[in-house]
C-alpha cells in the first residue's frame, strides 16, 4: 500500500474556485474519510487524486511520487464509484476481470485474482449472473470487488453507499469497514453522511467551500470540533448553539441572552474574558436533560414542550427556551408533552464556546 500526499491543491472551474489551497497527509494503511455537505468540493479534490480532473494548481504524490502528469491507468489506484459503473452485457466474473484483461495479464492469474476477490465479497455464487441480476448491495459488492483484483495501492470510494437504502448502507459499512481490516489497505473514502465518516474513519477530513475545517480522528472531531461548522455537520442529531454573551461574574463566569442567564464554574476556559465576549454557545442534544435529572451542579433553564418524537429506545425533545429552540435526546421512558413547561439542565464540562465573529473554537 501507499502514503498519500496532496499539498496546496487549487481547483479552479472558470471563475468558480472549488478547492481553495487544500494541504492534506494520508498515512500508509489509513482509512481516511472525506466529509462535508453536497458541493463542498470533496469528491472534486478525489477526481484530482484519481487523476480524472487536473488541478489548477498544486501537487499529487502516490507514495512518494509526484502523479500531477500521471495518467489515471498509471497511478496504481481503483476507484469505486457512487453509480457502480457495471458493464450490463457482461457477467460478475467479466466485470471483475475486465481491467485485468485489458492489461493482458495472463488467465490464470486474473481467474485467480477474480475467486479470490469474490471470497473476500462472498459473491461466489454470483460470479456467471449480470449485473439486472443482482440486488443494489450486490452490484456494490460487485464493484467492490473490480478494484479489489487490481491490488492497488490506493482504494478510492466515492459515496458508494448513497444508491442503499438504510438497512443495506449499515450492512456495506461494516463490510467495508471488514475489507480494511483484511486488506490493510490505504483508503480515502468520501461521503456527506457523517454516520458514514464516524464509523469507518481512522482520521475525518471535513471540507467546507472547498477548504479543510478539521482533520482529525472520529473522537477529536465530534468532542473538540474547530468551529461552529465541524460542530454543527459532525454528530447526530446535530448540535444546539444559542447565541449569547460569556461574562466574568464573581469567581466563575455567566452566559446570558434575552432569554437566559446561566452561571458557570471557572476553567472552562484556557483564558477566561475579562469583558463581555459575544459567543455561541454549543451543546449536544444527549448532553441535555430535564433538571434534576443527572449529578449536581447542572443548570436549569426555563423552557417549554414543542414537539416529541418517539424513535424506539430514545425520544427527540424539541424545546422553545424563550426565543431558543433547543433539542433534547432522552430515553423513551421520559413521557412530556406539548406545551408542558419544564426546566433543562446540562453538564457545565459538555458546553463548546465559539467566537461569535470568527465561529472559531475558544480554548
């Protein structure tokens, strides 16, 4: 397998700038995930390490080896596409087989390559059947299994999954996630869903308008996100942020807005304000609880029931705090109702405080 070096890379279509100076390491052996919403740029900065889009500026190594004026063929990487990209007039096996053919690479060996493959995807038994054939996760596996022949030095999945339905998208995640382990393969994989990103990464990249937000692993991303974007795209139900101003109040420190006003214990941050500073404050949905609920020392903030949704074991509170909405995850057993008033509280350590011009985490 190899390293993947992209280093200042600059795409350009027309007067549309897509990557903006993108710098980016990937280890040998890493699974490293892509994220960021529909447009950000991410599956634009794969085609550029594919060698399928030129960079407008920028330079691509493969294990060391400047690819910018490699050809796609010559860069030892397969790429798994969001559409499969399946011949329909050729069986699993032809498919499979069909770049080995091309290199003329001797029967044997690619008959070899194309059972081991399909021992690997437990597609054995689909090896003569065509592509009308086969389920959605069964072309995905098919597909799967035409870069695995390769045996390239770099795996690239763009959105395989996107064309599943729920229960088929789990199943292909921890079948990818099993590939990994096995093959001890270099992957960079994109997606926009960040249940995708969480669970197969080593390392998340999330990309938003076409520059990096953070790079980090799943846990570093999801408890100690950058800034109010990372925060709000990693994490599921997404965070709450309530605007607000953070000020120094006897020993500790206060947030308050029109519609609440919370004391806060000293040390949450590295350098306390020593004046009124706008923030954003961030909370999870899980960190939230009914007050009383959950060891001393949370807060209580007047609010009242909007919406409840059931969702088996767990239940979405949606919740109006003056002016605030706020959503609260608890467990199924928790039984409020619309337009109850009741009083929420969290755990001072689960807040995240972001700069409100910058959106940019405070230490």
């Amino acid at each position: 397998m190899a390293s993947v070096t992209l280093r200042n890379i600059v795409k350009d279509f027309n007067d549309n700038r897509v990557l903006d100076n993108v710098t980016l390491g990937i280890a040998d052996r890493e699974f490293l995930v892509l994220v960021g919403p529909s447009g950000c740029g991410k599956s634009t900065l794969l085609r550029i390490l594919a060698g399928l889009e030129d960079a407008t500026g920028g330079e691509t190594f493969i294990d060391g080896t400047l690819v910018n004026h490699l050809p796609p063929r010559s860069r030892e990487i397969a790429m798994v596409f969001q559409d499969y990209a399946l011949y329909p007039h050729m069986t699993v096996a032809e498919n499979m087989s069909f770049g080995l053919r091309l290199r003329r690479m001797p029967k044997p060996e690619i008959e070899a390559r194309v059972r081991e493959a399909a021992g690997i995807l437990q597609i054995e038994k689909l090896l003569e059947r065509t592509p009308k054939q086969l389920s959605g996760g069964q072309r995905q596996r098919v597909a799967i299994g035409r870069a695995i022949v390769r045996k390239p030095k770099v795996f690239l999945f763009d959105e395989p999954l996107s064309n599943l339905d729920a229960k088929l998208r789990e199943e292909m995640r921890v079948e990818i996630a099993k590939l990994h382990q096995r093959l001890h393969s270099t992957i960079v994989y994109v997606t926009h869903d960040q249940v995708e990103a969480m669970t197969l990464a080593s390392r998340i990249a999330v990309i938003q308008g076409g520059t990096l937000q953070q790079v980090g692993t799943p846990e570093q991303v999801f408890s100690r996100p950058e800034n109010v974007f990372v925060a709000g795209f990693i994490g599921s139900p997404t965070m709450n942020f309530v605007a607000g101003t953070l000020s120094p109040e006897g020993t500790g420190l206060c947030f308050a807005n029109d519609a609440m006003k919370v004391a806060l214990p000293a040390g949450l941050l590295e350098t306390p304000p020593a004046a009124p500073l706008p923030v954003i404050l961030g909370v999870r949905p899980e960190s939230l609880r009914p007050a009383g609920d959950g060891p001393a020392g949370r807060q209580g903030i007047p609010a009242e029931v909007d919406v409840v949704e059931l969702l088996g074991h767990r239940k979405n509170v949606h919740l109006l705090a003056g002016g605030t909405k706020l959503l609260m995850v608890v467990d199924a057993a928790f039984s409020p109702r619309a337009g109850e008033s009741l009083q929420v509280s969290f755990d001072a350590a689960a807040l995240h405080f972001f700069d409100r011009t910058t959106t940019k985490r405070l230490r």
